[in-house]
C-alpha cells in the first residue's frame, strides 16, 4: 500500500487491509510502562488491530497496575494476565519485548525510552515527548543511534477526517497562500479548588513516582491524572495541548522548525487554586511565510463553541477551522462549502462504546497510530510521528514556557540545539535533576 492509497483509503477498507497484513506476522510481545487512563487507552486499541501479546506492564501504582492487567487478559485472544513490574529497570531487563510503550506522567518519558533503545525495542511514546528540552534531544539521540522505531502520540495526524482536511483543503490549495494560523485551547481543565497536602495511598510508590522531579508534598491533585497542575511534572497546557494543535499544523502544512517563539501570559483569574500552571497564554511560532499564534484560557467562554480546542487556516481563497471532532471549510466568494465529523468505528469495533474512560472520537486515531507503528517497524521507516517530529514539536512548545518565563523572544538554532545568542536561555534547556537520577543530556545514551 503506498502513501497516497493509506491516506485516501476509507476506514472499512484501511482496518480490513492492515487485519490481513499483521495477521500473517508472529505476535509481538508488548511492554507497557504507566498503566494510568491513556495507557490503557493505547494499548487496547493495539490489540484491536493486530495479533499483539500484552506480556509486561509496569507501575508504580499497585493498585492502577492490577486493575490494567486484569482489563487486559479480559480483551486479549490469550486471555492470559501480563506480568507486573513496579521499577521499568526489571521490566527491560527480561530482554522479551519488541514493542514498549511509555505512557507515564511526563517527567518519566525521558529515562524510560532510553533504557528501551538500548534494550532493542521499538517504541510509542507519549507526547509530549520530554519536560525539557535537552532531554528531548538526548531521547532523538538514543533512537538514531540505536536503529529504534519510535512513533509518538501526537495522533492527530493518524486522525481520518483531519487526513481528509489536509488532503481535500490544504493540498489542493482550496485556502489559497496561508500566512497565518490560530491554535487554541479554552477548555476549563486546569485544576482549582482545596488540595490539602495528605499522605500517599500504601498502594503508591511516591518515591518512585517522583523520581527525577523536584519532591513535592502529595495531594489528591498529583495522582492519578491531577499532575499536570504542576510544573515540576510537565509543562502545563501549553505541553499538554498546544503541542497537539501546533504538531497538526506543522502535519498539515509541511512545517518544520520555527525560526523564533515569543509568549506571554501567566495566573491571570485563577489566583486561589494551588496550581502553577498558567491560566492564560498566548504564543507566536514564527515560521518561514506563516505564524502560527496558540492562545489558552480555563476561565471564560471559547469565541466558537464547536471548536474550544482547534486550529483556524486562514488563507486568501479561503478558512479552515479543524479540531478533534470535525472540520468545516469556508471558501471566499461563491465556493461550496465542505463540513466533516469525526469517524467513528463502531461496527468494527463495538467495544469502543462501552469501554470506561475512553475517548470515542480519538479511538480510531489510535488505532491509525498503531497500524502506521506496526507498518513501520515492518520496514523499519519513519512513523508519520517519528521521534524527531515529536521533538520538534516538543521543543517549540517548552521554548513558548522559556520565552513566557523570561519576557522575551527565542530564536531556535536547530543546528547546535541551542536559543541563539542567550547564555541565561540555554541555562533552562535542562532542567535540574533529584538525585539519585542523572539527566540523560549529562549522560551518554
């Protein structure tokens, strides 16, 4: 199948075809490390659509690891219970894997995915990729240098109906010279309200689950799902999902890296709530012939209620508004106009309606993601969310914080891995490490 036939293919069509292709292939044996909502997520949408083994799971988390492993054996052909681990170490040591997922809170991708390069799996990794900068660069590094698949979860791009929008809109030049770009997102999901400082759960490791970050007391906030309230463990919504819209964008329109990034914002509303995470941010990328501008507010009301979190193309033929749910296309003058909803797979996949947690408009995203990994690892290509895409997009995201953090723009040297011409910027591409962890920019890989 080659690229244009993948990405016109109908959905009916594309699950039946990569059924008959992995059917034919040994049953990779997969690892999963962070068995928390979006892992179980991932992983059941894989068994989904290829003769995969779920062989391994590891958290820090007893409780969470038990309950994934007991969903698990439940959808598996095997029937047969993972085994638990509570260190990755010992998980990656068995040398059994072919494929490991991390999806753990962002502070523990870095380590995690190395250790794997080195172990000889290929790997799916959540997004964003590092916390900081350096250990994106440390994690690109490992994957080259080990010969690694890595596809990253930034699943936008396996997305049908955004497949369609890029093909049918963008790359049949229906929106004419784009030169500018809004991304955005005005869900109300940051954190607020009391969080009293509490002991952990005996189920939870929070030594482990801290591991490189700064120690902080424990609260009902840091686990399970509240941790991106903090900066210690990610980078706010910006990380969280700017990094989704921005990479789309970037999908969309062949974009590569932004010459420079300027922010701004803060806790402008929010002011009572724990949280350190901004309330309120604007950004610009700047790229050759286009800006793209992400704004975030949690307060508020969105300027278009069918589209909190998107993206808006704004051409000279004509607009483009694109998010997880549906696009809609506005020519100028007298054009048709052209509206799509999000693909849902319900025949093919009935479990999908009942399944806890689950996002029902991102599953066949999923399951898109997985099918490009597998395709890849079979001919050991790039992943349509390679590794260095999802440094990219990772990268420009953390320098949005730097920039909102030291009050100025950053210029981007993609060469030297470096922000040109700032000594007291470049001191941030890292952030500290608690010890007994050692950050992989100061480490060989």
């Amino acid at each position: 199948m080659n690229r244009r036939q993948f990405l016109h293919a109908g959905s009916l069509g594309l699950a039946a075809s990569y059924a008959a292709e992995f059917a034919d292939l040994p049953a990779k044996r997969v690892g999963l490390i962070g068995t928390g909502w979006y892992g179980k997520c991932d992983i059941l949408r894989l068994i989904q659509i290829a003769p995969v083994e779920i062989v391994s799971l590891c958290d820090v988390d007893k409780k969470m690891l038990e309950e994934a492993a007991g969903i698990i054996a439940s959808r598996q052909k095997s029937g047969k219970k993972p085994r638990t681990y509570t260190d990755y170490r010992k998980m990656l040591a068995e040398k059994d894997l072919d494929i490991v997922e991390i999806a753990t809170p962002d502070h523990w991708h870095a380590l995690p995915m190395i250790e794997a390069c080195k172990a000889g799996v290929d790997l799916y990794v959540q997004k964003p990729i590092s916390v900081d900068i350096a250990e994106g660069r440390a994690m690109l590094a490992a994957a080259r240098k080990y010969k690694r698949v890595v596809q990253v979860g930034t699943q936008r791009r396996s997305t049908p109906h955004l497949i369609e929008a890029r093909d049918r809109i963008i790359r049949e030049g229906k929106l004419g010279n784009i030169a500018y770009v809004e991304i955005y997102c005005y869900y109300a999901m940051r954190a607020n309200g009391p969080a009293p400082d509490k002991q952990p759960p005996e189920y939870l490791d929070y030594e482990m689950w801290t591991g490189p970050a700064p120690m902080r007391p424990f609260n009902d906030w840091v686990h399970p799902r509240g941790w991106r309230a903090f900066m210690e463990y990610g980078n706010g919504i910006v990380g969280d999902m700017c990094i989704h819209m921005l990479d789309m964008v970037r999908w969309m329109m062949d974009l590569g890296w932004p010459t420079s990034v300027a922010s701004s914002g803060g806790i402008l509303v929010q002011k009572e709530s724990r949280a350190n995470i901004s309330d309120t941010q604007e950004a610009t990328f700047d790229f050759p012939n286009v800006k793209v501008v992400w704004t975030h507010r949690t307060w508020g009301q969105p300027p278009d209620p069918k589209y909190p979190w998107g993206a808006t193309f704004y051409g000279d033929k004509g607009t483009l508004k694109a998010g997880v749910f549906s696009y809609d296309f506005t020519p100028m003058g007298q054009g048709q106009p052209v509206h799509k909803d999000v693909t849902y797979e319900y025949e093919q996949y009935p479990e999908d309606r009942t399944e806890k947690d689950l996002e029902r408009h991102v599953a066949p995203a999923i399951r898109g993601h997985m099918k490009d990994l597998l395709a890849n690892i079979g001919t050991r290509g790039k992943p349509v969310a390679d590794i260095e895409q999802g440094y990219i997009s990772t990268t420009s995201c953390i320098l949005a914080n730097l920039s909102m953090k030291l009050g100025r723009s950053l210029k981007w040297d993609p060469v030297n891995h470096q922000i040109v011409a700032d000594a007291e910027a470049n001191k941030l591409l890292a952030r500290p490490y608690r010890a007994p962890w050692v950050h992989p920019g100061a480490a060989k890989v």
